[in-house]
C-alpha cells in the first residue's frame, strides 16, 4: 500500500468521526494525557495493551501508531481511527500486504477493553475524543521513547482539522484534472468533427 493510498483509507476512518462530532456537539477532544481533568481508570480496570501480531512476527519491526478513540459518557470506548502510523523498515509505506490492517486491529482490540470513569467532581460526563500512542517492539528492540514520538499527536484538534483541510484540497485537485481532461477530450472530439466534416466536404466537391 501506497502513502496515498494509506491517508485514504484514514481519511476515510476519520470522516465517519467527524460525522459523529457534527450530530453531537458536547463532545470534547483533548490530548493525550489531558483527559484526568474529568475521567480515570475505572475501578479494578487497566490499559490493555496491544499484541504484536502474529502474521507479522517473523519480520520483527517496530512499529508505532496514533489511534484516534471517543470515551462515552459511560466510559466505555468507540471510535477507534487509525491516524498516524510508522515502521523502520519501509517508513510510510506498507512494507506487505495487509500489514497496516493487522497493527490498527491490534490497536482497536486493545482500546476496546479499556474503561473509564468520571472524576468525582464531574456531575454530568461529556464523550471526549482523544489519542492514544501505541508502539510494537519487534527484533530490532530500539529505543521506546524514540519509536513513540515518531506517531505522537501533540495537537490533536489541529492534526484533525489539518487532515480535513488536506481532503479538501484534494477533492479540488481531483475535481480540476477531471474538469481539464474533460475539456481535453472535448477539444479532441471537436477536432476529429472538423476533421471529418472537412473531408466530406472534399468530397463533396
């Protein structure tokens, strides 16, 4: 899989968020970290961690990955969007097939278990959008905090607006080849006409 091919696929995962947000407007988004001001652990939980998978174990990357969730009012988790993803090996691009698919599964499945609670001061808990940073330690066994800070999302609201900017665009630079190789074909077609209204003419004569 291709970069563009893989901003796709979460641009895609991103619109059905953002479909979410529009028809709820008391969800929140904060950082990673910034949620403790209203939410913590529910009681007796913990935060599951990811499995490296195991079709991808013989190659042993490293891997790491932003993943976008929403915590419900009830502390449960939905939503989960691949945002950001990096491995050693092939960088931004899919090193095999099916490869980026099983590390956000991994990921989902991880965040799926966990559970949150609001703080006790918080009367009426809100959904909050927010990130969790996940990495996959494989062979090489580099350096932790290095291999996080390759996907971590520092400003989550403006990572997400920037991504819809850039679909937009997008969307335009598709729309205006479209628009020029109709006109190109249009011009074409108009050519063959004159073309072959000139010979008939010819022959006409």
């Amino acid at each position: 899989m291709k970069r563009n091919t893989m901003w796709l696929l979460i641009l895609a995962a991103l619109s059905q968020t953002h479909a979410a947000w529009a028809s709820d407007k008391a969800i929140r988004v904060a950082n990673e970290g910034d949620i403790r001001d209203r939410w913590q652990l529910a009681g007796g939980a913990a935060l599951a961690a990811p499995g490296y998978p195991a079709a991808f174990a013989e190659r042993g990357d490293d891997v790491c990955m932003a993943m976008g969730y929403t915590i419900r009012p009830d502390g449960t988790t939905s939503d989960f969007t691949l945002l950001k993803i990096w491995n050693g090996s092939a960088q931004d691009r899919e090193p095999v097939p099916g490869f980026w698919d099983a590390f956000a599964q991994a990921g989902a499945q991880a965040l799926s278990q966990w559970r949150f609670q609001p703080r006790p001061e918080v009367r009426a808990p809100e959904a909050t959008y927010t990130v969790a940073t996940m990495h996959f330690m494989g062979k090489q066994g580099g350096d932790v905090a290095g291999l996080r800070s390759r996907c971590a999302i520092d400003d989550l609201a403006a990572f997400v607006q920037q991504q819809k900017s850039d679909r937009f665009m997008d969307s335009l630079s598709k729309y205006d080849l479209d628009r020029a190789r109709r006109r190109e074909e249009e011009l074409h077609m108009a050519r063959v006409a004159a073309r072959a209204r000139a010979i008939f003419e010819n022959d006409s004569r």
